[in-house]
C-alpha cells in the first residue's frame, strides 16, 4: 500500500507527463548510415601523439559545389582518465594504442543531401579522440617503465593548423562541433576557434552530450571533480583552459560549461538530454539507473532522483545569458550523445521538428532556438512504472 505522499508523487508526475507528451516526440528514426567511407589521415606534427604514443589521426571528406568553403570539424568523445592506472586501464577498454582505421561519416557529417541537406557538402572533418582529456593535455610521463603522453592539446592545434594551411581560415561559413568529452573541449576552444577566421566569416559552436554540471545537491562523491582534477593534474590540462575561468576558479570548475558559457563570445549551441546517462552515472557514482531508465522498473526513489537532476541542469541553465548567440535544446532521452545516432532525426517535443532542422535554422540565423522538452523523466517511462502498466 502506497501512503499518501508516494500517491501524490503518482499523480503529479503522471499528470505533468501526460501534459508534455506530444506525439511528434516518438517518430521513428531514419536510416542514418552515411556513406563517405574514409581512410584517416595521420597528423603531421610527430609530437602530437595519442596517449599511448601511437600518432594521432583525423578523416577528411572535402567540399564540393558550393559547400567547397564551408568546413565542420567534429571532435569525438570518449571519457578521461584521471591517474596512471586508469590511463593504462583506459588504453586496454578504448583501443587508442591502435593506429587509426577507416571510419563512415554520417548524420551532420554525411556527404547524403537527402539525410544532411544544409552541411552535405562541407568540408567535414571528424577529429579521432585518443589523448583522455577533452584536448587538452600537454605533458608526459614515464612510469615503472611505461610512457604515458598526455598530448591533447598538442593534437587539437596542430590538427587546426594542418586545416588552415589547407584553405579553412578562408571560409565562408565553419563550425567547431564534439559530443561528450569533444563537446566539452568544444566549449573550451569554441572562442579560439573563431579567431582562425576573418570577421566577414560565420563561425559557431555546437556541443552534443557535453554541458555536464557540478551537482550541489549531489555533489559528495561526484566523480566529475576527481576526474577534472587528474586531468588537471596529470594531463596539464591548466592553460588550455579559458583564463576568463580560471582567473576566478580552481581549474579543474574550468572543465564544466556552466562555468565556461557566460564568458564565450562566439554563438554556441548546447544540445543535452536533461537525463543524460553519464551525469547520472558520475553525479550519483553508480550505474543502477541504467534498467530502470531504458525498461519499467524504477523505484519512486530513482525516479525523484532524476527529476532533481532535471531540474537542477535547468537551474543551472537558466543562470546563463540566453539571446541569439545561445541556442538550447534539452531533450528527454535516458542516453547519451545523439549527433551521429539515430536520434538525430527524431523530432522534438513542442516544435514538431527533428533536432538536425533546429540546429540548422540555428546556425543559418533563421531562428533563435530554446527549446526544452517538459518531459519529467524519460518519455513514457515514470507514467508507466507509477501506474503499474
């Protein structure tokens, strides 16, 4: 028997749900398989290596017809590590002691005018993420014999440079982009990268799964603290990061957006799922959310837990300095990241339109985009479990 209170919590949340659903929230996904198939190219600089010291690679598909001086480069994710062990362990899991092989660009990155009509034809470049700190790494260190090389930053200028000498500092229109930890170096580099260009240029920014926060009300044993400060700390990660933060702050609050948004001049778009899978994982430092949120089986507890989560990115959000130079979409997937997934084709809630049409009409200027999905937890998931369906 349910008291009173866990009754309330039912109704309330169900009510609230059945409220923000809309039907265009759940299309299917289209077929989102690209087909630009590329061999990497390896980077120049031989001191720009990956964290195993294995050289550091990116794939690059060149423009045609009139996209010929328009560019996209995409920075990828893929977590940090935080001291030697976990570095070593982090080589083994992620495979980044292996030279790069060929990779399919799709979605935003495809060469397809049908699936990616407005950057189908762009010079795209997707920057293979193997140096563990968001980019931003200069440092090495050798250790019972073995070499780590903490050369992030390295990478990311010297890759920048190889493109400039290839024409990009001419272009008409650019876009630095990253999901997870490239969003978050996205959002660290987002102002240098648009200093590569001439003011008559449009550049923005655009970050997918990275605007993760430092949670106040959870905060005792967030992982995201001891992971920034190891990078901080192992990686060198210190002067990559904005001086207008770390001015004021310890270096490793420089890692989290919401520390970093307020100060970026250049137009940045935060794309984020307001029940994003890592910031549960690392805010909470546990994976039991995991079934709840992609079956029907959470308790009211985890429920009231990711709500608070919500609610607390919104604050956080809402704190910041929303005009045209801001866009945000917030969504309600239990996931993470979802450029080049299939949700990038799913439309979203209130608007009726995909996530790849909203940050289009973003970037060509068409319209400010602030978009947040009212969902309370997970689409259908809460509604279902509270009511026992």
């Amino acid at each position: 028997m349910k008291n009173f209170g866990e009754i309330l919590l039912i109704l309330v949340t169900s009510l609230a749900l059945l409220n923000a659903l809309s039907p265009a929230s759940f299309h299917a996904a289209s077929d989102t398989s690209g087909n630009d198939t590329l061999n990497p190219t390896f980077v120049k600089d031989a001191r720009a290596v990956c964290l195993a010291g294995n050289p550091a690679a990116y794939y690059y598909s060149k423009g045609f017809g009139k996209g010929v001086s328009n560019w996209i480069v995409y920075l990828r994710g893929g977590g940090w590590c935080m001291n030697i062990t976990d570095c070593k362990d982090y080589i083994q899991r992620k495979g980044v002691g292996m030279n790069a092989t060929a990779t399919t660009l799709r979605n935003l990155l495809s060469s397809d005018k049908e699936k990616n009509p407005d950057f189908y034809n762009w010079n795209r470049i997707d920057v293979r993420y193997c140096d563990a700190s968001s980019f931003t790494g200069d440092s090495e260190i050798i250790k019972n014999d073995t070499k780590l090389y903490f050369k992030g930053a390295r990478i990311f200028n010297s890759i920048m440079q190889e493109l400039l000498d290839s024409g990009m500092g001419n272009a008409k229109n650019a876009l630095l982009a990253g999901s997870s930890a490239g969003g978050v170096a996205t959002t660290i580099y987002c102002d240098r990268f648009r200093r590569y260009f001439s003011n008559t240029s449009r550049v923005k920014c655009f970050s997918d799964g990275g605007y993760f926060f430092f949670s106040k009300k959870h905060g005792q044993e967030n992982t995201f603290l001891s992971m920034f400060d190891g990078l901080v700390k192992l990686h060198g990660s210190k002067n990559a990061l904005p001086t207008s933060c770390t001015s004021r702050l310890s270096a490793e609050m420089c890692f989290f957006p919401q520390n970093l948004q307020a100060d970026i001049e250049t137009p940045i778009f935060f794309l984020m799922s307001a029940f994003d899978q890592i910031q549960i994982e690392y805010t909470m430092v546990t994976k039991e959310f995991d079934a709840c949120a992609n079956g029907r089986n959470c308790s009211l507890n985890q429920i009231k837990i990711m709500q608070d989560i919500r609610s607390e990115l919104l604050s956080v959000l809402s704190k910041q300095s929303h005009n045209s130079k801001k866009g945000i979409l917030i969504t309600s997937p239990y996931g993470h990241v979802q450029v080049l997934g299939p949700s990038w084709y799913f439309r979203a809630a209130k608007t009726g339109e995909t996530i790849e049409k909203l940050f289009s009409e973003w970037y060509f200027d068409i319209k400010d985009v602030e978009v947040i999905d009212e969902n309370p937890c997970p689409y259908y998931n809460c509604l279902s479990n509270l009511l026992g369906l």
